[in-house]
C-alpha cells in the first residue's frame, strides 16, 4: 500500500498526511487555498478560530525539533485544539514499553491526532497504518523521507510571490541526498507544474536516480540556479559536514554556498528559500538570507497557515464521516 | 488521622482523594455514576465541557509517568481547567527549597488542586494535610500506598461489564506486595461488595498479613483464577526480575503468566485487565492482553472519564463550600 | 538608548519592560492600580479574563525558573492567552542556530510577547532593540541588572500593607551586589517616593557607587532595620556562599540572618519580605520567614497580579496601536 492509498478516504479527502507523493494536484491546490483563508488569522489580534475546539492533537516527537514541534503547536491551538506534547524517546522506552503499545494507549486517550516526527523514513506511514479509523496522522518529518507540510509551506510562498508554477524555473541547491524537505518539495512542485526543476549540488550529495523524479541534475551552482525564478537552499547538516562526503564546510560554501554575486545569475526577481535552521556562511551567505530577496522568515509564518489548514481539513472530513 | 478522614467535608463529600481505604460504597458508587455521565465526553467530536473553566489544576509529579500525568493532563483540560505540569524533582530540589515551601509557593499562585505522584508511599497524604483549605490533592500514586484513581477505573471497568459486583469472583495477579494498584483495587472491590476477591502470586511477592483484608490467597495460578469472573494482572517492576525475590522473568512466566490455555480455567466470560505498562512474555502473554477477553485498552479511556469524574466532584464540592 | 527610551511608545504607553529605571512615577502607579484590578481574579472560583485572548505569549527561558515562570505562565493563562514554553539553552544552540536566528524565527511565528529570562545583564533589552514592531518583551530577569516585575510586586505588596510610600523607612538586606531584586527594589521605591532606602550588608555584597542611587548603605543589620516598616531580605546564592566574599553561610546568619530578636528593633507593625526561594537559616531564620510579620507568600500571589496588568497594559497598547 502507498502513502497515496492510505492518506486519502474514499470520498477523495485528506485523511491522513504522510507524503506529497501520488497525491492529486487538486487536492495540493485546496491545502494552498484553505491555507489562504488561514493565513490573516495570524496577523490578527485574537489569532484564534474555534474550528477544533475540543479536539485533541498529540505531538508525538521521536526527534527532537524545537521549530517544527512548536509550530504545529501553535497551529493547534490557533485552531482551538487540546495539544499534549509528548517526547516519546524519553517517556516509552524508558518503562521498555513497545511502541504499538505507546500508540495503542494515546488512541484509548481518544486523541484524534498524531503528529509524528520519526528519524526513521516510513515511521509515519506505518504508525498511520496501525492506528484506530478515528486517528490521524500527520507526518511531521520521518527520516529521509518526506516532510510533506514543509513541502506544501514551500509551495505556498513560491505561489503568493510567483503565482503561476506552469512558467516557473526552480532550483534546489544542496544536500538532496539527505534531505526529507528535497523530497517533499521535488514531489510538490512536480505535481503543481513546474516545468523547469533542478538539483544543484556535488555528486556525493545527490541520489544517483533522482532524474527519475522529474528534475535536472547540476553540479555547478552557477549553471543550476541561471534564470530561476526560485532558490531553494537546503541545510547541511553539520554531521554531514564532518563526513567523508565533502571536504570541509569552507569548501562548500566556495563551491555551493548562495552568495549575493551568485544570485545575480537567477532571475532579477528571484526569491530566495530555505527551510531552517540556516547555516550562515556554509549553504547560504547572510547577505543573501537576510537580503531583500529572501522570504525564509515568511516560509515560517506561512508553515502555521498551512498546518492549519491541512489539521482543519484532516479533522474537518473526519467529522463528516463520524457524523455520517 | 486516617486518610478518610482527611478525605471527606463535614457533608460527607470529597475534598481530597488519597485512599480508597475507609470511604463509604455510596460514595464509590457516586463516582462510578459521575464518571458514566463523562464517558460519553470522550467520545464525541467536541470533547470538552465547561465545568472547571478558570480553575488552575498542577500536577506535581515526583515520580515520572508519562502515562498517568498524561490521563490527567487531559481530564483536566476536556473540563476546562489550566494546567500546570510541574517536574518537581527537577525544580524545587535545584535550588534547595524545601517541599514544604514549594507546595506553600504553589498554594499562592492559587491553585485549586494538586495531583501529587511520588515514590514515597503516604507523600499525598502528608501534603493534603500541609495545603491551604481551599486547595485540594489527588493522589496520583504513591510508593507502594495506593493509587485511587486506577482503583475506581478498574471498579468502573468491572460495573461495565458485569454490573453487580456482589456476584463476582476476581483474582489480582502478580507482585501484590510492592503494588499500590493492588492496594487500591482490593479496597474497592471490597468496599462495592465483591464476595470472593482472591491474590495470586509467588509467596514473595504476597504481604504476610494480606488476609486481614479480607482476601483469599493463591500461591498456585491455576487455583487462583480457576472460575473467575475478572483477571486483573499486575505489573512485574523491572527491578523485581532482578532481585532475590524471584528466580527470573522466564520462570516467573511459567508460573504466573497469563496465557490462553490458562484462562481456559477462568469463567468463560471472564475479563482480562492490567494497569500498564505491559510487560508481554513476563506477566500476561500477547495473545491474552490483545485477545478478546482483554479490556485493557478500555482501561485507558475510562481512566479519563473517571479522573474527571472526581476532579468535578472535588472541585464542585469546593465552589459550593465557598459560596457558602 | 536607554531602557526608559525603548520601554514607551510615542504616548508614553507601555510597549516593553525591561527596567524600572527611569519610568515617571505616574506609570509605575498606574502598574499599581491595574493590578489592584486583576488581584481579585485570582480569589475567584473562574481565574480567568478574555483580555488576551488568542495572543501568544512566549516564555523564553535562557536560565532555568521554575517559580518565575509558572506565575508568568499563570497570569498569561489567566488573560486567556496561549503560551508558548521554550526552554531556549536546550533547543537553540543545538543545531547551531544564533540567538537572533531563534528571535526571528519566533516573531515569524507571530508570537506578541516574549518574557525573557538571561543570565547576561542587558539581554532583554538586546532583544527588546532587535524585535519587529508588533512583539513586546517583558524583562523576567537579566544578569545582575533588573527584574521590575519583581521591583513592582514588592511595591504592590508594600502598598496593600503601608499605603503611603512618602513616609516610609525600608531596609534591603543582603546580597545587593549581585541581586537584580535589589536593583529593581531601589529604582521603584525611589520612583515611588520612599525617603528612607538603606540598603545592608557586608561590604563585599554591597556595590560601592550604590549612594548614588540615593541610598544609604549600613555594614551592620541592627543599625540598618531600626525603626523600619519594610525589612526585604535578599536570597544569598550558593555559588556566593562558597566564594571568597564570605566567610561561610552559618557566620553570615550570624551577622546578616533576620531573626525575631532583631525584628524587635524595625518598627512594630514591620512587615518582612523576600523575593524567594528562601535559604532557611542563612539569611532568613524560620520563625521570621513563617511568622505573623511576614508577607513572603503575598509577594507571589501579588506577583501574578502584577504580572497581569503589566501584560494587559502592553497588550492593550499594542492593539491599540494596531487599530490606529
């Protein structure tokens, strides 16, 4: 069974939300357009709708990551949800309590949703696989995998400043080997029509098979982000750093890092990506991530928004069916 | 003063709720109809009611249980209260302050109740003494005391099963003497009228003078469960399995596992139950806990129910003693 | 720019604060009387006001409080805001991310306060500088330099028991050199008008320019509380008992502990207070800290009081400033 298989009901809905893979671009439109009904509710001053008023929203984190936990936190309660934060690692292995067991126990909770970050590709999917009908599950980042609402985030900034994805030359620079977020976004925008995508970065860092995705392969920054409308740059991660994969961080920021001279090569009006934490002066210069072309802290706010939606629309059809 | 005096006001309603031990069966049995009342709360899409709204509920937890403060985290919040969870270990010892003024500290933030679970068996009681009048304690468990709430959840679960506890033959398996959830159950099951309540487990693992509390004791498990009517399984600590009290967790499972073959021995509509976590292969066998007989999960839910249950009864009792 | 400068809008409104130093006297009374208002809130069985509903309220703790922080995120929670808890050691620095990386990211989030607590002197106000527009930050404690939440709940508690701040002799005892309470103490109540302000001693806890505060400084306790309706005594840090400032913690009780002999000579109706946690038998004696003069737990019920309105008073202004 595919992530595709599992996330949808049979009325089509979002039911879970594991992967972007093999999901219908009217359904990625939708999450962009609910997202644009979110998006004022934060520049509001009660930054709070009743939508999920009594629901309960459990954070499962097998990983820890500060951001990500906090903005689905957020998102929850801007929504009106009961949130418990859990650090599985910490509490269930600690009584040698088996996973099943743990997930087994928050469903008898009568949680109606796990939010699942898991450093292993796939926990999501099997974890939506087990649970009860009236849970779902959202992929919160699992492994190399995929890390679908950053997908969509991204997705919805390149829409509110570019509009139209069918016209659109986009780069992804960096470390795509290891990168759930390439993933996610590579699936994203292929599905939305982008018709010029590319990966940038050295051979060592990119799937040998990754032209099967869709996307064009360089290994020269100045070649791959020519004439983009759209720069993604990617985290290296700083075990990667220490690896055999690359010669030092100094290096790579000589061969790959985003400087301002080299976005002179993209679009006049190109904008500038990154999904965070930055590593300033490895991947990306601070002249850049903090220029005017960048909208990383705009991917931020607009990552609530889109939480938002794709929680509201998960336990929005949930209700429905429940009700039917 | 014995914890049921501390536990009741002069109109016989709860105040605190250290110990079953001494309560009256009305009041065991008003909880148990409070708790079917909230049940159905659980159950819906909304599941929250107003009932504690602007009251301040803190857990202070001692001892960690994800498992417990989580029940309670959320009885709480589905009636409305704010929550404070608070790692007291971690805290007040850090800075030398004394339990004593951290319990006063937390009594002038205004409070209105403590859920206390610490390793040392009477420490709720000691601090339901020590509070301020208008802040009541829960006992969330301590040492090898009792744990009330899982107490009046077991005796929930039985009544919904069986309905009349004065026609029931129950054994409790296992380490009877280090479990406060024995302790608790066996004082309720007693106080609702269950005839023939029996324990069940390796002489070591019996307290000596356990007879006094009116049950029956089985060093043989086949004896011990032979024609009843609800298992209760208990926990073996990890600590246990490597002490001088029992030869190994393998053995242990040969003598005292749960297994479907045995349970062949109980009443053919007899229930499995188990506090949590499960250690599988030591006291129950898989087939057992995820087989048909077992309500171990249903445990779990009816937890919250009952939690909110005596959080409402407390806190009600409460508004009216100050309105008074 | 001084702290007074960045804490006022262009009215003379509240936006920050971050010290008490330098704001008019009107304002700290205003703080004063809104927190009168709030105070009753928490004798209520519903603590609890819609003032700030659906703001976001972040807790950014640089330096562990458990005491601080629970009564910031009581009075948050009892405004209705949300509250984002982030212990910011752990999460920040871990993957490398600057302090400003982390703020930026946090105002992205569209939080509209921050309360910062910092071991470094004049962080809150690095951060107040730094921050986008729409976020206030309130000051919970930054290095030796101030703590005027703290400064405005000692004079709330003053002025419930003395009224008057123009007629009023008080002591401060203890570690000033290194005490932010102390700091905070002084600039309120010379704002408020206090003639008498000692503060007392041994000299190598007493900052030598402190005069210029417009204090007087007394090496010996008797001579330093006679006559005085206000004793506030000072925590003396662990690290500062085994420094070489001190000879050992039992001679400084000896020298500095406020005992009920020596209360004898402050005034009778002398009211004792200490901003907490209490070192029994260092600088404080039991039968003093739990006596009928003392007024230590009022100070943390007051405290979330103060809290309140000084929130509300920002919060307010802010969304005014939003509708203009």
């Amino acid at each position: 069974m595919s992530a595709a298989d599992i996330q949808l009901d049979d009325q089509g809905r979002l039911r879970h939300f594991i992967a972007i893979e093999g999901l219908p671009r009217a359904l990625l439109t939708q999450i962009l357009d609910n997202a644009e009904r979110f998006a004022p509710v934060g520049d509001r001053t009660v930054k709070k709708v009743p939508l999920l008023r009594g629901r309960t929203v459990a954070n499962l984190f097998f990983e820890p990551s500060t951001r990500t936990r906090t903005t689905f936190d957020l998102a929850a309660k801007r929504l009106s949800a009961d949130v418990l934060n859990l650090n599985i690692e910490a509490s269930s292995t600690k009584k040698g309590e088996s996973l099943a067991d743990t997930l087994r126990n928050l469903e008898a909770m009568q949680c109606d949703m796990f939010v699942v970050r898991h450093q292993v590709s796939g926990a999501a999917h099997f974890i939506a696989q087990q649970v009860a009908p009236y849970i779902s599950v959202i992929n919160g980042g699992d492994g190399r995998h995929e890390h679908p609402t950053q997908g969509m985030l991204d997705a919805f900034t390149i829409r509110r400043h570019k509009q139209d994805f069918t016209r659109l030359k986009i780069a992804i620079v960096g470390d795509v080997a290891h990168s759930r977020v390439a993933r996610s976004n590579i699936q994203a925008l292929k599905i939305l029509g982008v018709p010029d995508l590319r990966v940038v970065g050295p051979k060592t860092l990119i799937p040998p098979a990754i032209d099967a995705m869709g996307v064009t392969v360089y290994d020269d920054l100045d070649e791959g982000i020519r004439d983009c409308d759209v720069v993604i740059t990617l985290r290296l991660q700083q075990e990667r750093m220490q690896s055999a994969l690359l010669p030092s961080a100094h290096e790579y920021f000589r061969e790959y890092g985003l400087t301002a001279d080299r976005m002179r090569l993209a679009a006049p009006d190109a904008i500038v990506m990154h999904p965070g934490p930055i590593n300033r002066g490895v991947e990306i210069d601070s002249a850049v991530a903090d220029g005017a072309q960048s909208v990383i802290l705009q991917q931020v706010t607009y990552g609530i928004a889109v939480r938002m939606a794709v929680m509201a629309m998960i336990l929005g059809s949930q209700a429905q069916a429940g009700a039917a």
